[in-house]
C-alpha cells in the first residue's frame, strides 16, 4: 500500500474510533443522570426543534413515521463524516481536528442545556464525550503517522491497530450497555407521551365529605407515587406497549391476541376501586385506592366465548407470576378491569405498566395481577397460582376490615375531646357501620363518612370524651351484608388476617 494512501487511511480510522468511542462513553455516563441526559438525543431532538419548517415537513413527507429512526442515522452519518475529517485535519494540521471535536461537544452542551428537561448535570456526557474524543484523537493520531525511515514518533502498523482495537471495543461496549439500559428509560418517556383514550363511562362524582376533615387520617385518593406496592418483581419489568400482548387461550371457543391497538379501541371506563394486599396484619397499611382506567375483563372473555366447564382465570405477567382469579368475579357485573390508567395517568412502571388487572372485592394475590401478557381459561381443579403453591389461599375475599389511623399509637392527649378516626373497607360488599370501644366498655357507633361506593373504602369518626389515664381503644367494622368483624385474631396467612385493631393512648390529667 502507498504510503500516502496508508497515511490517509490511518488518519481518517483515528478520528472515527476516536470520535465514536467518546459518543459511546458520553452515553453511557448519561445513564446515571436521566433518562434525557443523552447527548446524543439531544442533539437530535435541537436539531428537530430548530430545523427550518420546510426541512422538518420534508422529512416527515420523505420517511413518514420513520422520520425519528431516519433522523438518529442521519445525526449518525454526520458524525461519522465529521469524525473523518477530524482525524485528517489532526494529521496535517493539528490541533485543527481538536478544534473539530470541541466546536462538536460545545454543540452537544448547548443542546442539552436547551432541553426542556434539562439539569445541570446534562452537560456532563457531552463534555466528557469531548474530553475522550480529543485525548484519543491526538494520542491516535500521533501514532497514526507510519514509520519511515529517519522519521521517529508513528507507530507500527501492529500497535496502531492494536490501538485502534482497544477503542473500538470501548465504543462498541459503551454503546451495547447504554443501549441496554437505556431501554429503562425509553419505556419511562414513551409512558409520559402515552395518551389514554377517553372513558366511555366515567367514575360517579365523588361526594364532598369522602374525606373527613381530620387530620392523620388516610386520604380517600391514594397518590400514584405513595400507593402500596407488593410483588415478586426484582427489577421492575420493562415492557412497552408496542411489545404489550395479551394472549387469551385455554377453554375458549377462539384463541385471541390482543395488541395496545386493539384493547384501547375498546371501550374504557373508569372506576374507583380500592385494592388491598392479603398480607396486611391488622391495622396494616397495604390498601390503596385509585381511580382506575380500564377495559372490562368480561368484555374481553365474550370476544373469545368462555366454556361453561371453566371456572378460573390463570393470568401471567411478563416476568413469570400468575394469579388464579373465579371467572364468575369478572362475570358477574363488577368492574372488573384490565387497567391502563391510575389516577389520570398511565399506570406507574411499579403498579403494572402498560396493563393491569384490578377486580373489586378480591385481594390482590388472587386477581391484580401486573404486567399482565396471558390469560388462560381453565380450572381450578387442573391450574394453580404462584402464592397458591407456596401455601396461601386459593380463592380469596377480600375480609372486612378497621383500622385507627389517629390518634398515634402511644400518643399523649390532653383530656377531654379527642378525635379518633380511621378507614373501613369491604369491598364490593360495602361498609353499614363502624363501631368503637374504650377499654371495656360499651361499642359506641362512629360518624361514617358518605359512601362512594361498595368498592371503595369509607373513613370513619369518633369524637371520644377522654378521661385521664391509660386507655385502649378498639374498632370494628360491620359490612352491608350485616356481619361484624369477629374479635378472634387470624394471620394473614392464608386468606387474610381478622381480629379487631386496638391502639393504646395516654390521656393527661
Ligand atoms: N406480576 C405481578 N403482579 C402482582 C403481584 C406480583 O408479585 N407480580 N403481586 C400482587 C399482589 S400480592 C398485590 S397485593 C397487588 C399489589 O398491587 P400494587 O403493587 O399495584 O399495589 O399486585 C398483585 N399483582
Ligand atoms: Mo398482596
């Protein structure tokens, strides 16, 4: 090979691995910040913003909905050009390929610090990306120069490539890692662009006076960020709404798959439920209630004809749980939905991103089940469930339960009027009173609050003429069926926990 043309070769090679390998590491170091710290969508994103009109129209007339991958190879292609020329300039005419990369990491910080979602912290990849590209380019380039006779300083040919080899893994690393995780992220910013479709049948009104003006007791709304969470998952499953797919198989007289497409052409309605964990001790705190967005379960059963002969739902999520709920729950005129929305908004990534299911009445074991990619219609003679195998129950009601949510336990009050109040619920059976007792006496009704529905749980008040001393005051709860919560304590395990809540106060004289 000439020398002339190696020369070039060199050069050119230089400033593409160099280049690369800074962009790839400028990615990966924007992981930790934000899911928009990436320099190079950011890059993308300004020149979007700042195209001319006829540019951007163009593009979208030209590539249509490939106009986003069209603009990312785009972006690619220029670096890659840039990247040639960087290296070429630092051979002949150093630093002017120095100067190529910083005018090109400058470009990368303005970018980012324009995002609409910028934090300072977003210009730290597109320096480092500079500061990587610039030490390898001149260090490559100075060794790019082939080794002549009476010249020193080029390398050989051997310890240019190796050179030029550990760059390339660096970058391709790099690259592959963010790449990877970034998918975390992308899932995060495809749920804040999702719009959910309208409901066809909106939630009843809510009455003022679902919340008792009192402080310390649990909201009637449970915010999305502070909602309990229990499952299996050790890392939060990733599953956007392109891949989402519900596949309804089993005893049906036509197997199905649903797409995103196909379940939000449905008819959504919305609904506040209020859903509760198993788990929850007595007096616990794993209930929460939301207003839910969602298709109804049964619904989607008459699109695929249930068998008579068949009596459970066994759904599975994307990583693996199942949940065995009575198909004659889903059937029965509840609403029992397959969710997409949580309080106004897609469902968190924690609570079941993109599709849940939520059924009044049951504990989540048996029926919430999150990320939710297959439904089997069996039985419960031939299928079981994952909490099924490991000991808990196989069909669970959700108990009727009361909990003290104030005073604190252990609380000083002074004597005289104290307000006692708290939460009850029985789902899909609905809460008729709360009654409360001090020490040994007698039970003495609360004030409930409005009912929002049988679905939900209801707050309760009691205003207690406290004398001084120590005392122990207990609730109880009895659902519209007319049965009182039974004093005889039950562990959770394996249906659900009974037994009265007690918290003990001392009163001041
Ligand atoms: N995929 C999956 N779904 C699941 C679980 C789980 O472990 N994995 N846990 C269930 C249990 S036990 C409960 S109580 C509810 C809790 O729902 P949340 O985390 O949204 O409050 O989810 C149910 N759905
Ligand atoms: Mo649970």
């Amino acid at each position: 090979m000439g020398t002339r043309v190696e020369t070039c070769l060199r050069a050119g090679v230089a400033g593409l691995v160099s280049v690369l390998a800074g962009v790839a590491v400028g990615e990966l170091v924007a992981l930790p910040i934000s899911g928009y710290a990436s320099p190079y969508q950011a890059v993308a994103a300004f020149l979007v913003d700042h195209a001319p009109a006829p540019a951007r129209e163009f593009a979208i007339d030209t590539f249509g909905t490939a106009d986003k991958t069209a603009l990312m190879v785009g972006v690619g292609a220029v670096l890659v050009v840039l990247a040639v020329v960087a290296g070429l300039l630092q051979s002949w005419r150093p630093p002017w390929g120095l100067a190529v990369v910083a005018v090109f990491a400058a470009f990368g910080v303005v970018a980012a610090v324009t995002r609409p979602t910028m934090e300072p912290a977003f210009v730290i990849p597109p320096l480092v990306a500079g500061v990587v590209s610039g030490v390898a380019l001149v260090v490559l380039c100075r060794g790019a120069a082939p080794r002549e006779e009476g010249t020193d300083g080029g390398w050989s040919r051997r310890q240019f490539i190796g050179a030029v080899g550990v760059l390339t893994a660096v970058a391709a690393l790099s690259a592959v890692v963010a790449r990877q995780a970034g998918r975390a992220g992308d899932i995060m910013a495809e749920r804040l662009r999702l719009t959910l479709p309208r409901p066809t049948s909106t939630a009843a009104p809510v009455p003022a006076g679902v919340d008792v003006d009192v402080d310390g007791v649990t909201p009637f709304f449970s915010d999305n960020a502070t909602f309990y969470r229990i499952d299996t998952a050790l890392q939060v499953p990733r599953l956007s709404t392109a891949d989402w797919r519900l596949r309804i198989h089993g005893m049906v007289d036509r197997e199905i798959t649903l797409t995103w497409d196909d379940l939000t052409a449905m008819p959504a309605i919305e609904r506040i439920i209020t859903l509760t964990c198993v788990s929850n001790e007595v007096g616990g705190d794993l209930a929460g209630n939301a207003r839910w967005l969602g298709v109804p379960m049964r619904d989607i059963l008459t699109q695929a004809g249930v068998r008579t002969d068949a009596d459970m739902l066994l759904s599975t999520s994307v990583d693996g749980w199942t949940s065995g709920t009575p198909l004659a729950d889903i059937t029965d005129g509840r609403d029992a939905l397959l969710a997409i929305g949580m309080n106004g908004e897609p469902l968190p990534l924690e609570h079941g991103y993109p599709v849940r299911q939520v059924v009044p009445g049951l504990y989540g074991f048996v029926s919430a089940c999150k990320w939710v990619v297959d439904w089997e219609i069996t039985r419960f003679d031939r299928a079981r469930a994952y909490w099924t195998d490991r000991g808990w129950g196989v069909r669970a009601p959700i108990k009727t339960a009361s909990r003290i949510d104030r005073p604190a336990p252990l609380s000083r009050q002074p004597a005289g009027r104290v307000v006692v109040a708290g939460t009850a619920w029985a789902q899909h059976r609905g809460i008729s009173a709360v009654e409360v007792r001090v020490d040994d006496g007698p039970w003495q009704p609360a004030d409930l609050a409005p009912q929002y529905s049988i679905d939900t749980w209801r707050q309760w008040v009691f205003d207690w003429d406290a004398t001084p001393g120590q005392h122990t005051v207990y609730c109880r709860a009895t659902d519209a069926a007319g049965r009182t919560q039974p004093e005889q304590r039950v562990a959770p395990i394996p249906d659900g926990a009974t037994g009265w809540h007690s918290r003990v106060f001392r009163i001041e004289g």
